[in-house]
C-alpha cells in the first residue's frame, strides 16, 4: 500500500494503486507521450505482468489498422492505444487517440477481471486518449467502427 501525505505532490507511476494493486511501468506513459507528440508510432499494446502494466508491442508511424488488429492474441486480454488518421468530410486531416481494452471472450476468466478493475486507473495515466472502445471480438473494432467512433 503506498501512503501519500498531503504535502506529496509527485507520485512516480511505478507506484501500486492501492483500489487496484496494480503498479504501471514508467515506461507505458513514456512511449505514449511520444506516440502522442511525436507520432512516431501508429499503436502500442499493453499487458499486465505479475501485477504491474507493461508495454507489450509498438507498431511504428507506417504500420495499417490490420497490423495493429493482427498484433493482438486471439486469447489474451491487452490494453492498446491506436493513433487513427483520417479525413472529415470537410477535407481536413485528422488524428484521434483511440484506447482499446481487448478482452476476447476466449481469454481466462481470471483475465478479463484484472483487465477490467485495472482498466480505468490505467487509462488515467495516459494523458489525451480521445475515444475509448472495448472489444471481445475482432468484428467489435472493426475499421469502420474505429472510423465512425472517429468522426
């Protein structure tokens, strides 16, 4: 359990949250900010190890949707933030942040629920997600759907 005084005003991510037992890796944040300013990369994926949330895959700026969909296990739970660029009807180019929580329903039970009770606290630390969306099957983040949450 960590105990803050009111006189803390820094906390390091690697800290155990104490509702949720779960600790994130200082580098989750680190490589989503870079994802976020820099655009060097198109999505990341996250799992949870042994109690702490770490980065599991990152795709670079020139890798598609169907990459990123391809890169997550039929049967385990991730967490992914995906960097989605289109165009409005406008003509205008655009970027939204999208987090995903990947829960396929093929993935252990134990699983889906440290995913879900982790799930907001995580998602906290990543400063500018814009859309969420959850899915237990590939056809629940389909590309239209991402396109149509988008818009």
């Amino acid at each position: 359990m960590v105990r803050i005084s009111p006189s803390t005003s820094i906390i390091s991510l690697s800290h155990a949250n104490a509702a949720s037992g779960m600790a994130v890796n200082d580098e989750c944040k680190l490589k989503f900010l870079e994802l976020k300013s820099k655009r060097n990369y198109r999505f990341i994926t996250y799992k949870i190890v042994d109690q702490q949330v770490m980065l599991d895959k990152i795709g670079g700026p020139d890798e598609t949707y169907e990459d990123f969909t391809n890169s997550l296990p039929a049967d385990e739970c991730r967490y992914a933030v995906f960097d989605f660029d289109f165009t409005t009807d406008e003509n205008c180019q655009k970027s939204k942040i999208f987090f995903i929580a990947w829960s396929p329903d093929t993935s252990k039970v134990r699983m889906k629920m440290v995913y879900a009770s982790s799930k907001d606290r995580f998602k906290r630390e990543l400063d500018g997600i814009q859309v969420e969306l959850q899915a237990t099957d590939p056809s629940e983040m389909s590309f239209d759907i991402i396109k149509s949450r988008a818009i």
